[in-house]
C-alpha cells in the first residue's frame, strides 16, 4: 500500500485518525510538523502522544529546543524514516498541518543547505527589484540552473535568498540528495470554521490546565533563550512574553487566541493551494464517528 497523507488545520482531530488508521493496517506516523520535533515541547506544539498508544512514531523529539530546524532538515529525515518502514514491510502515514512540509516530501523538492550571507544581505538591500532579478539571472546561466517560476523574483527578499543561494552554490559546489517524489493518497480532515474556532478555544484553555505555561517557564530555567522560545511562535510566543513580564496573563490569553485562529485559516489556504498546484486531497468530515473515516480513508486506498 501507498504512503497515506492525513492533513487538517490544528484542532481538526488528524492526529487521532492518523492513529486509528495505523491500528487497522499496520501503519507507522511520520510527524509533518515543524515544532513537535523539539524535546520537552510537548504540550504547546499539541503533541497528543497518547493518541498514539502502541504505534510507531517518527520525527518527533528529534531536536533540543533553542535550536533551528529548517525545511532541509526535514526532508532529509523524512526519507530516512520512510524508506525504513517501507524496507520493513509498514504503511507509512504522513500526518500533521505544516503544509510547507508535507508539499516538499510529496513533491521532492530538490533543496541545498545554504546559510544566510550577512555580508551580501548587506551589499544588495535597497536594489530595485528588476536590478536583483538581473543579477539572478546571470548567476543562474553561470551555475547552469534554471529559473523555475516567478517565484524565484516575486519580491526583493525571495530575490536576495535566490542571489544568496545561486552565490554559495557557485563559491562552494553542493552534492544535493535528489529525493523523489512520493506517491501518497492525500485525505484531508474537513472541519467546518464555527466547530474548528470551537475546539481551538477548548484546547487552549485545556493546555493551560494542563501546565503550559510551567512547560514554557521550564525551558526558560534550563536556559533558552526567550528571543528563541519566541522565535517558535504561537503559544510559545506569548506564554514567553507573559513570563518575562511583556503582556499580562489575560492579554496574553486573547492574543494567542487570536493567532491560533488566524494560523489555522492559513493552513486551509495554504491546503487549497496545494489543490490549486494539482493536488488531490479526499476531504473527509471531521464529525463523522472515528470508525466510518478510517473506513473512508481504506476505501480510498483500495
């Protein structure tokens, strides 16, 4: 059987049906999320270990938080992790919301590890954007590479990361992995805007009960960095804001609210265009009982 892909906005209830289908056919999860890969970040990246019970999982606790872990990383180690449980015979499902991720693995994308250039950052800012889009262009025919879409130029930034990655892979060749696209069916949890903001305050307020703001101030002791702990976002953002006396606790309560809304409308937006770019994701509702989407989803593999 093909690699399952199981995506949702947070609060969607993937996790659990990611779950409930490994039981059924004896699959394993790889974590599509780019936060559950730090240690002793557990409850405000909502790793929900316990849904999980006795199945594998992967590309979870893999990282020490305080650290940065990038796109390349990621796909490095997802094909790792899936060509194992593919060598032992295992479904793998690919489970989780940042679709940055899971549209990389699916699509292969070819990618080097190329570190930020201070100093060329520095010499370019300010360029109009046809002058950047010209010296992209001439480094590109020097590196024999080819200018994939506009993308590449759709703004000065996208333009200096470009530059600054035709420049390094020009001064220092780079062996890129050529991963493969993966052959995966795609199902999608639908959960409807009302029940989705429903559940996204229930759990919030539940984490806090559970101890999420100890987990932050616990990592803050152990000597992170609150810039870094900042840096991750969302909860990690205003509970570490809360805790260095930026905000007040109800302020923070409001604004992380807030934000978590906001961030799972783009996760829809950026799954619908996944669908746009040729994507085909079987939307499943997330109200349905546990049994009829695993039925679902086997019916779809068949």
């Amino acid at each position: 059987m093909e690699m399952i892909t199981i995506l949702g906005p947070t609060a969607s209830g993937k996790t659990s049906v990611a779950a409930a289908l490994a039981r059924k056919i004896g699959g394993e999860i790889i974590s599509a999320d780019s936060r559950q890969v730090y240690r002793r970040m557990d409850i405000g990246t909502g790793k929900d270990l316990a849904d999980y019970g006795e199945i594998p999982y992967h590309l979870i606790d893999i990282r020490e938080p305080g650290t940065k872990y990038n796109l390349f990383e990621y796909q490095q180690d997802f094909f790792d992790v899936y060509q194992d449980i593919q060598g032992r015979g295992a479904v793998p499902i690919l489970c989780g919301g940042t679709g940055l991720y899971i549209e990389a693995v699916l699509k292969g994308y070819k990618l080097s590890p190329v570190p930020q250039n201070p100093e060329l950052r520095n010499r370019l800012e300010g360029l109009t954007l046809p002058v950047l889009t010209d010296m992209l262009k001439a480094l590109k025919v020097k590196n024999n590479s080819v200018m994939h879409n506009t993308t590449d130029v759709d703004s000065c930034q996208r333009a200096i990361r470009a530059i600054e990655i035709e420049t390094y892979n020009l001064e220092h060749p780079v062996p890129r992995r050529e991963l493969p696209s993966v052959d995966s069916l795609v199902i999608g949890i639908d959960i409807n805007r009302e029940e989705r903001r429903a559940k996204i305050s229930q759990r919030l307020r539940a984490r806090l009960e559970e101890g999420m703001v100890d987990e932050v101030r616990a990592l803050l002791e152990e000597g992170i960095a609150a810039d870094d702990l900042i840096y991750y976002g969302l909860e990690y953002k205003f509970v570490t804001e809360y805790l260095i006396g930026k905000t007040t606790y109800d302020e923070m309560l409001t604004r992380l609210e807030i934000a978590i809304h906001q961030f799972a409308k783009r996760q829809m937006t950026w799954f619908r265009g996944m669908e746009r770019r040729g994507f085909k994701i079987h939307w499943i509702d997330a109200t349905l009982p546990m049994e009829d989407k695993v039925k679902l989803i086997m019916n779809y593999a068949l």
